[in-house]
C-alpha cells in the first residue's frame, strides 16, 4: 500500500440541482463540515468552481445567491484537510477560467518562471553567438575545462546558475549547507567542491553519496535530491 497522503477521498460528480433539492438530507449527510472543492454545470458546460471548508452550507448557499438561476449540476470533490485546497482552486481557475468566477486564481508561493526563462533564452543565445564567432584559443580552453584539467573545480559548477541552500536530515537532526556562486559547498564553517564531501563531513564518515544525501528546492515547497541535477 502506498505511502504517499492522498488530496482527494471521496467525490460524488455530475449531479442534478433538482437532486440536491428534493434529496438534501442525503447529501448533508456527506458533506457536512467537509473542506472540498465543488463546480456549477450549466449545460453541461463549467459555470463556476469554488472551495469550502463546509460544503453543505456552500451548496445549499448556491441554491439562491446570485448564482442560483445559472446551473443545473454540480460536483463536488471531498478532500483531506485543507492544506492545498487554495491552490487547487487557483489552479481550476487559471486553467479553466469558469464564466461564473470574477476573479483570478492566486498562488500564494509559487516561483513565476517567466523572468527566469527570459534570461535563460538570452543565455542560450549568447552560447550559441560565442560558439560561431569564437576568439582564438578559446575552443582549447573550453576542451581543458571539460576534460577536468582544472581538477579543483567544485562539482556543483556545472549545474548551477547562481548561490543556494542545501537541507539533509541525519539522526534526528535538520543540517543546512549553502551552495556559493561557484558551486563550492560551506558547512559547518569549511568549504567543500564537492556534494560527497560535504555529505561525508555531516555524517562524519569517510565516505557518502552526497547527491543523495543533499536535497536543494527546486521550487518553493519543493525539495528534491541532489541528484535530479545530474539527470
């Protein structure tokens, strides 16, 4: 059995309002102080998408509030808390944009990569500049660059664009390492050009597969192994 915590639990689709009218009780009965995500059908066509940390109340709400003339099904989507319902719901509405919601999903922490792949096309383009109008000796340089020639070179160089935070946990404990602008590690007041290094330090041991020791956030609330880098 998988270990992994489930959003949704339980979910009753595509039901019609007069059902919701005539049998209210059945209904209450499932919904009753649950967090969900619900959506208003019209037509068969999505009217509205929202969020509730009591969806009978919500349901019963949309039987005669502003919305009340404009659907005819509905569904709703029981959930486990509420910890993700806000960006759900945000994400339904950016993705689906129902004629019904006047406003715009927001995510509260979500990194836009806008910015980021702007600058990443520029920088693909200025490699692929360099690589036509090459300077003399340049080629033989890049080649000792890549043959390791330079063999103090933090192993993290080649895979980062600029400073970040590395987290690992070992016995009991959070341990936290900054990964500096060019790719050397510093923990616990020493600097390390390589991930294992730095892993084996923490765990005080000769050696230690730091790529899978270290986990960097590769987006906010998103922290992976190392080793994801590589791949």
């Amino acid at each position: 059995m998988s270990g992994r915590a489930q959003l949704v639990c339980q979910h009753l689709e595509s039901i019609s309002r007069l059902a919701l009218e005539q049998h209210h009780g059945i209904i209450r009965n499932y919904v009753r102080g649950r967090h969900g995500v619900y959506a208003l059908y019209r037509r068969g066509k999505l009217y509205y998408v929202g969020l509730a940390a009591d969806l009978r109340n919500r349901l019963k709400h949309h039987l005669r509030d502003r919305h009340g003339g404009s659907w005819d099904r509905f569904s709703v989507y029981l959930t486990i808390g509420d910890h993700h319902l806000r960006e759900l719901e945000a994400l339904i509405l950016r993705t689906v944009k129902p004629i019904g919601n006047k406003q715009k999903g927001k995510f509260a922490r979500s990194e836009d990569l806008r910015r980021r792949f702007r600058r990443d096309i520029k920088q693909s383009q200025q490699v692929e500049l360099d690589g036509m109008f090459d300077e003399p000796g340049t080629p033989q340089k890049r080649r000792a660059l890549r043959s390791g020639s330079q063999g103090s070179r933090p192993a993290l160089a080649a895979y980062i664009s600029g400073p970040m935070i590395l987290r690992a946990k070992y016995k009991g404990l959070n341990l936290t390492a900054r990964v500096r602008r060019d790719g050397s590690i510093r923990f616990a007041g020493k600097v390390y050009t390589s991930p294992s290094q730095a892993a084996a330090a923490a765990r005080k041991r000769p050696t230690c597969n730091g790529w899978k020791f270290w986990r960097f956030e590769r987006a906010p609330g998103d922290w992976v192994w190392l080793d994801v880098l590589r791949r």
